[in-house]
C-alpha cells in the first residue's frame, strides 16, 4: 500500500492523504498481504491461500482501485 500512496502523493497531497484515511485497516492490509503473498510464490515458497481470504483480498483490491478512480474524477 506504500507504494500505492506514494506514488498518488506525487500527484496531490491532499489525495494520499484521503487514501490513507479511506484504505486505513482492513483494505491496506487486503493489499498489503496481495503483495507479500506475490512475493512469496515468486520464490518457490507456499502460501496458505484459501478460496475465501484470495476473494476477500480481490475484493478489497477493487474498492481501493475505485477510490483512485474517484479521485481522479473518472
């Protein structure tokens, strides 16, 4: 989500902020465990993924890209 953050603070303050605000809790750590679990299966490690938290992460990924859609005025 850091990363997420950064990058839309190059483009306003203002929107990282409300990001943050809006992404605190359960929709960064969705992101966050996205990304670690990425990293995880890029290296041969297993990860103990079920059908259920992948859908929850999945889903809580798309209300963060539809916050930077509203942001954006799209």
């Amino acid at each position: 989500m850091g990363t997420i953050l950064e990058l839309t603070g190059g483009f306003s303050q203002e929107w990282k902020q409300r990001l943050e605000e809006d992404t605190n809790g359960q929709l960064s750590e969705s992101v966050n465990s996205i990304v670690g679990n990425r990293h995880k299966i890029a290296h041969g490690e297993s990860v103990g993924l079920t059908l259920h938290t992948l859908l929850q992460y999945y889903g809580d990924a798309l209300k963060v890209v539809d916050l930077l859609r509203q942001q954006c005025g799209l």
